[in-house]
C-alpha cells in the first residue's frame, strides 16, 4: 500500500510537467527540457541546402494506381511510403536536374496491397521492387553508374526489404539482392539482421498525425494510470501458444500482470485509447511479429513513458532522439520482474524523462504531417540522407562494370510482375 500512496503522488506531481504538441504551432515551455549536446543539433537540423533529390517519374502502376484502387493505403501502419512520395514532390530539395542530385529516389508502393481486413500482403513487393529497377536501369542511365549506391527506397514492411511478416521466413529471403547496394529507409531495425543494413535510416511507422492532434487533452490532466497496453498477447490463428509470436513477451506480460492493480492491460482497444496513453505514465512497446509497432510514436507524441521491450531493436532517428534518456529499456527475459523494475524508477528520473517528452521537436520527430512541417520525419529522414554526403569515389562502377547478380534470389521473385 505504501508503495502504491508514492505512485498516487507521483501521478499528480508529474501531470503539472507534461507537454504535449498543438496541430497549430510547435513552442517551448518551462514544462521541456532541451536535449542536450549534438543530439538536440541533429533533431532541429534543416536539412534544405545540404542535399538534392531526383524523383524517378514512374509509371502509376508502381504508385499513384495502386492508391487509387485502395485509398486504405493512406492510413495504415506502412504509408510512410506514400507520404515521402507526395512530400518529395513539393520540397524544396527535389531538383529536375539528375545530373546534380545527390540521391535518386524510386517510388515504389510495395506495401499497397492489402487485405479485406486491411493487413499488408508482402508477396508480391519483391517482383515489384524488382520490375522497377529493372526500369530504372534500362531507361535511365543513373542507376548503372553505382547500381543503386546512391539511390534510396523507402521499404516499411514489418522486416523491411526481406518482404515477409514472420522473422524465420524473412530471414531465409533475405534484403531483396537488387537492392543490396541501395540506402533503405525501413521501420524494421535489429542489430545484427540480416533484414537491416549498416547504412539502413530506421524510421517511425506512421500514425495519422490529424487524427492524434484531434485527441488531445489539456496538458495538466492527471496521469493516473501507472502502466498501459492495449493490443494482443497471443496471436490465436498463427500461434495458438504464445511462445513464437512476440518471442513469448507479450504472452509474458498479460501471464504476469493480467490481474496487478498497477497495470492497465487488456486486447480490448477503447474509443478513449489515445486519451488513456495521455493519462498514463508508463505505456508499454513490446515486440509483436517484428520489433517496432506504432505504439512507441504514439507514446512519445502522447508523452507517455515508452518501455521497449525488443531485444536488440534499432529506434528510428537514433542520432537524433536519445531513446535511453526518455525510455526504459527492459530485455524479453525480464519481462517478469516488470512492476519490480519500473517501481524501482527514481521519481526525478520519471520527471526527467516526461520534460524531454514534452519538446515539441522530440515529437514531430515522429509524425508525417500533412503539409510537412520543420523537424517531422521527412526532414529527419533527409537530414539522415545529408549525413551520408558525400558518396565515397567507390561506389561509382567503370563502364560496364557489374556487382549485383540480377538473376539471384528466390525463383518466384524472377517472374515478370
């Protein structure tokens, strides 16, 4: 009871130093905390002037048709894919001129072939992928120079340009080869995979940015929910037991604490779910089938608390968001101490990481608004472009020099698309 008298005081101590950002206007208050050192640099850094993109102009079938024949594709968890195309189209580093880009961009909407319920189906992104840069390289000359070291893609599947949603299968196709030389801008990250490049840009997922704004709630509204999560512990249809799906965390987490005062947890997800993040201190991020999930944008921009549990997960924009100083880091097998662990938190450490919370550039970070906005991901994306500036001599190929093996992959992918 002592310890649970603490956490009520806690609550209404912290509710007073939360910020949260307007859809009208992004502005300091004594309630933020600056980042400090090159991080907070990095994260308000304007990318314009430092690079300059060409917009490979492909046929609709690749894009702009597929959208067309599903608007559902401008909502779910993959349209990062889509709202760089539209963004990149409009900005101001887009240049007309191929000759002086530093960067190719090829828009491709692989992840816009979705099922009656709306999920994602991978299985046709990689004749896709692989139809357009066999466009790219025959119709224009850019992409055999370096046979795509400077072009980029942006790849959000659940493991990325592997463009399979289960990890084991993924992993035996690996990045699809055709893209091996390529930058990929994928919310996939896992050190040590074979489904993330080194030089990858890890990103957020997209979360509808107007429809956050629209649940606001004033900033001093009490946080009176120590923990929260809302979504699966067991994936019934394709793994009944729990042990495969989320490495066993989740199944972990509602075995644990599926009946613990301090935990607000449950599969049902309420018309008040945003609202709830607002009121809560701690909101949980687990693994799922791949190691990142909106959960962790909406926990940041909501000011909530995010506890990561993914093993070995790369966060987006990691040189520019210091992920240890606003989150808790807690490993799968640990899942079973969780209450222990966050209780244990020192309350000014909480007070601390709610401030860094609160900056308005921490959370635009994390949203691709419409119109873009300074700071948001297109420019944190850019501004991880700009850093790779420039490319090294070696990336460019002697004439008729070739890398890549184009008949290499899995003999489905080699079918024409």
């Amino acid at each position: 009871m002592e310890k649970k008298a603490i956490w009520l005081l806690i609550f209404l101590f912290s509710s007073s130093l939360i910020g949260l950002i307007s859809a009208q206007e992004i502005e300091q208050s004594d309630r933020t905390e600056r980042i400090s050192g090159s991080a907070g640099d990095v994260l308000e850094d304007d990318p314009v002037g430092k690079l300059k993109v060409f917009v490979y102009d492909l046929p609709s079938k690749y894009n702009k048709k597929r959208l067309r024949k599903d608007p559902r594709c401008l909502t779910h968890m993959f349209a990062a894919e889509i709202f760089m195309h539209k963004f990149l189209l409009k900005s101001p580093v887009r240049t007309m001129n191929p000759e002086e880009a530093d960067w190719f961009y090829v828009p491709v909407y692989s992840t816009c072939d979705l099922t009656p319920n709306g999920l994602p189906l991978p299985f046709k992104a990689p004749r896709m992928v692989r139809s357009a840069v066999e466009l790219v390289a025959k119709k224009w000359p850019w992409w055999n120079r370096t046979e795509g070291a400077d072009h980029f893609f942006v790849t959000p599947h659940d493991f990325g340009a592997c463009f399979h949603y289960q990890e084991e299968k993924a992993i035996q196709r690996g990045i699809l080869p055709l893209l091996k030389r390529a930058t990929l801008v994928q919310t996939f990250g896992q050190r040590n995979h074979v489904c993330l490049k080194e030089e990858s840009i890890t990103i957020p997922p997209f979360a509808p940015p107007q429809k956050i704004w629209n649940h606001i709630i004033p900033p001093d509204t009490p946080r009176s929910i120590f923990v929260y999560f809302r979504g699966l512990f067991y994936d019934v249809g394709n793994d009944p037991e729990g042990g495969y799906y989320a490495r066993g965390a989740r199944a972990s987490v509602w075995e644990n604490f599926k009946t613990n005062p301090l935990f607000d947890i449950s599969t049902d997800h309420p018309i008040t779910y945003y609202e709830d993040m607002q009121r809560s201190v701690f909101c949980l991020c687990p693994l799922g089938w791949a190691p990142w999930s909106p959960r962790l944008v909406e926990a940041v921009v909501f000011g909530c608390i995010p506890v990561i549990i993914a093993d070995d997960i790369v966060l987006p924009f990691a040189d520019a968001i210091p992920w240890e100083e606003i989150g808790v880091f807690v490993a799968e097998k640990d899942v079973p101490a969780l209450d222990t662990i966050l209780t244990s938190i020192p309350t000014e450490v909480i007070l601390r990481k709610q401030r860094l919370l609160a900056n308005p550039y921490m959370k635009q970070a994390m949203l691709f608004p419409q119109p873009a906005r300074a700071g948001d991901a297109f420019h944190q994306i850019l501004n991880g472009l700009a850093r790779k500036l420039p490319h090294d001599r070696s990336v460019y190929l002697k004439a008729g020099q070739k890398v890549l093996n184009w008949t290499e992959g899995p003999v489905g992918d080699l079918k024409p698309w």
